[in-house]
C-alpha cells in the first residue's frame, strides 16, 4: 500500500514521513494539490494526506478535482491535515469531500489511528519487511539522512536540528 502525502511545508513533509515510515508505509510527496491530482489520476495509492492550505492549488479545490476524475480513483480516501483547528474547520473539510480530518501539529497516535481506520486492508509489517527480505534501515542522527525502505521504495529525509546536536 502507498500513501500520497501532499504538504508545502518541508519540516511537516519531513516529520509526516518520519511518522509514516515508522508506520512501514511507502509513500510520496507532493508540495501542492495540482501534483496531488496527477499523481492519484497516474498512481496507484491506498489514501491521501491533504493540506488545505498550499500554494498553486489548495486542498479543498484539490479534493474536488480528484472525485471528479470517475471511476475508482475518485472514491479514495483524503485525510485533510491542517493547521485550522477552528470550529467549522472539520465540517468544512468534510464538506469539500474529504473523508477524515487530522489538526496540526499531527501526533504520530493520531495519524496511526486514522490510517488503521481506513487502510483495514493493510499489509502487516512483518510481511512488509518479508517481501524486502530485510527490515528497512531508520537511524537517527541529526542532519544526516535517515532511509526508509531500499532503493526505488525509499524515501530520505533529514533530522533537523532541535537546539544542539543531540542524537535521536
């Protein structure tokens, strides 16, 4: 199963796939929803991620193009993950057509919940890691890369700094 996650913001990009990778989703990233809506027309993902507000095409619009597109491909689940967290917000979201809605910041228990309520279907780690015949390398060192996954399905990012140079 692969997760589309579609975030500007490059430190949530960064913390978001942290969170997925120790899930063991593969995933990508997109920084708007104009690349959100290419990418679920072209691929073949399980949910999205969805930012409200980005730039070139936000959330909302985003949502709307992508359950006009037909077929199986519109019925995918979105996820907003948002900063408003304003009452109205929620039904705002669910309004535009997403089907559950994360606040910002995102609380790894929080988003483990929403993907295990709507990915029932998803493959048990144990098995994820049988079919890569390795478990995934993940260390965690501050400004230097971490990798989750191996070659085409991995994805790297870097630990950013959080007040010294403390390993985590």
């Amino acid at each position: 199963l692969r997760i589309l996650v579609a975030e500007d913001n490059l430190v949530n990009q960064r913390l978001i796939g942290l969170m997925l990778g120790r899930l063991g989703y593969a995933f990508d990233i997109v920084p708007d929803g104009a690349q959100a809506v290419q990418k679920v027309a072209d691929g073949d993902y399980c949910i999205v991620l969805m930012d409200c507000q980005m730039p070139v095409m936000d959330g909302y619009t985003a949502t709307g193009e992508i359950r006009a597109l037909g077929a199986e491909r519109s019925r995918i689940p979105i996820v907003a993950v948002t900063a408003n967290a304003l009452k109205g917000d929620r039904e705002r979201c669910l309004g535009a057509g997403m089907d559950d809605y994360l606040s910002k910041p995102l609380r790894p228990k929080d988003l483990k919940s929403v993907l295990d309520r709507w990915l029932d279907e998803r493959e048990d780690l144990a098995e994820v890691y049988l079919k890569w015949g390795e478990v995934p390398p993940l260390r965690l060192e501050v400004g230097r890369p971490i990798v989750v996954g191996r070659s085409s399905e991995s994805a790297t990012f870097l630990v950013p700094t959080l007040g010294g140079s403390r390993k985590h």
